[in-house]
C-alpha cells in the first residue's frame, strides 16, 4: 500500500467507469450507480470518437444524475453537465464539479442524437474520478 504525498495523487483519488466504451447510436444510455460517500469532489471525463455513418448534424451530451438508493428516483445534478457536443471529430472533455449536497448515489448518462447519415454513431466512453477523500489511500 503506497503512502500519501505529493508525489503519490493516486492515494487521493478514486476512478469509476462512468460508461463503457461502446458506439452509441442515437439515444440515451444510463451508467452504474457509483457510491460517492466519502468523497468531496468529481471530475467527469468524456472520451469522445469521431462520429461514424456520416450524419449531417449531430450532437452529444452527457451529465451527471444523483439518486438516495443507487436505484430509483434519479434526478439531474445542477450544473454537472458538459457543454452539448455539436462536431462530428473526436475529442476528450472534462468536467470538475463539487458534490457538496450531492446525494450518496450518483450515475452518468449520454445522450446522443443525429441527423441524416447511414447508422450514425459516437464511439464514446466517461470515467468518474472522486477526490476530497474522508481517508487515505481514496479507494
């Protein structure tokens, strides 16, 4: 088990699988429930391929949801949502936000949608990174 400094982020800081990596066609796609207790603080990252079938609009979103249980009653997050993806290149983005008042459960959802093109698509994947740990080494 590392120790916690400076050169070692990792012990503050815990990584989730937001969404799957998966070619995404028109649509939404829920991620798993991600328990955040313990932790202060989210970055979102948002790995996005260039759209595939050549449509000729396109657009892409993906933000944050929160629930009490992990499994009903998820709302939107205020604010925990990237700005709408309107180019068909890829590209990475990031998100940080501050879970102060964020309920114990929260989850990633994409939403996707395209016009004209031949089976359209975003290849796409979402990594949760928590921070602010309540102890050390995050896990």
């Amino acid at each position: 088990m590392s120790h916690a400094s400076r050169n070692n982020i990792g012990a503050y800081l815990a990584t989730r699988q937001g969404l799957p990596n998966l070619s995404q066609a028109a649509g939404s796609r829920n991620g798993a429930a991600i328990d955040r207790i313990g932790f202060q603080s989210l970055t979102l990252i948002d790995a996005v391929g260039a759209a595939t079938g050549t449509p000729s609009t396109q657009t892409h979103d993906l933000k944050i949801q929160e629930s009490d249980d992990g499994s009903t009653g998820w709302t939107d997050v205020s604010g925990a949502a990237l700005a709408q993806k309107t180019t068909a290149t890829a590209e990475v983005r990031r998100l940080d936000f501050n879970l102060a008042g964020v309920k114990r459960f929260i989850r990633t959802v994409e939403t996707n949608a395209f016009t004209g093109g031949t089976s359209p698509a975003f290849p796409s994947a979402a990594v949760v990174v928590l921070g602010g740990s309540d102890e050390l080494p995050a896990t």
